[in-house]
C-alpha cells in the first residue's frame, strides 16, 4: 500500500515539475496526462488495498475509507480518462494527427 501511494506521490510531484517547466504543446500534455494516469491508478489501488486490509469495516461511513474509496472513483471520470489519454500518447509516439 505503501509503495502505491509514494509512486503516485511521485507522479503527482513530476507532474506539478513538469507543468512549471515544461513549454506548452503535445508533448508536454501527453507527458502531463500520463502522469493524471499514473496518479489516479496509483491512488485507486492505494484505496482498494486499504480496504482490504480493513475487511468489511471498511465500508462503514464511520471507518472514513468508505468516503475515501467513493471519492477517488471520480478519476476514472475526470476529464482524459485512460483510455483517452493512451490514445492520444500512442497517436503523438506514432507521428500520427491528435486530432483524429
């Protein structure tokens, strides 16, 4: 569990590095959305490994891992899902049009 929230730590500040730094353009928003992704992965399986260990108490609104895991859904939503975002990486590595 540990390991999952320092990796999207991780991401999440070359994230912020990156958007201070970098010139705007593809590149620099393909390179910022695959860090989005690799936060939101990181944080989802950060919050379903602590329900895990919590067992089936966990989901009690009392145990605040119940609001924790609601909230952190919202990623898989929030604007360039996954999918999206590894479309639009693979057409710019590919030399393709972003736009198509």
């Amino acid at each position: 569990m540990e390991n999952l929230l320092v990796s999207a730590q991780l991401a999440h500040a070359s994230m912020v590095e990156l958007s201070r730094s970098a010139k705007p353009g593809p590149e620099t928003s393909s390179a910022l959305l695959i860090r989005r992704t690799l936060v939101a992965n990181g944080v989802l399986r950060t919050v379903e490994k602590a329900l895990e260990v919590a067992g089936g108490a966990g989901f009690f609104r009392s145990a605040r891992l119940e609001r924790l895991f609601r909230d952190v859904q919202a990623c898989r939503y929030h604007p360039v899902p996954e999918k999206q975002q590894t479309r639009l990486t693979g057409r710019l590595l590919l030399g393709l049009e972003i736009d198509g």
